[in-house]
C-alpha cells in the first residue's frame, strides 16, 4: 500500500519540481523567484520525509527538519533586504 501510494507521489513531485524550477529561470520578479525557491525547498522537506517512509531510514527527518529551518532563515533574510530595499535605504 505505502509503495503504491509512493509510486504515484514521485511523478508529482517530479512535475512540480520542473515547474517551480522553471519559474526560477523566468521570474518574472524576485518576490516570485523566491517564492518558488521557498515552495521547492518545502516540497523536497515532504518528499524526504516520503522517502525516509519508503526506506525505514532514521536520518532523513532530521536531514528534513534542517533544510525546513533553512529555508525558512533564507525566506526573513530575504524579506529583510526586500523590505530595506523598497524603503530605499
């Protein structure tokens, strides 16, 4: 059952993995580039975790926690600058 339900969630994120990454190449502004940066960071969090499911593996949810607080780091950084960057400071 688990394989099957993880035999048809790959194809998924595989498609939305190319899609966010395209939307990273073409934009068309930053808050989107971000954004999509900040969706496929947080997608490959829930296909860790999937995976760490699929193998029984005890060190991909810790590898999933760090990344998720990364992501979520790069996201005030980046707010930050926006913010400080339209105040024209």
């Amino acid at each position: 059952m688990v394989t099957t339900i993880i035999a048809v969630a790959i194809p998924i994120f595989v498609v939305a993995y190319v899609l966010y990454f395209i939307r990273v190449l073409r934009g068309p502004t930053i808050p989107d580039r971000v954004l999509a940066v900040d969706a496929l960071s947080f997608d490959l969090v829930v296909f860790l975790i999937v995976l760490s499911i699929l193998f029984r593996s005890p060190i991909l949810p810790a590898v999933a926690i760090v990344l998720a607080l990364w992501t979520y780091a790069l996201d005030i950084f980046i707010a930050k600058y926006l913010e400080r960057k339209e105040m024209g400071e």
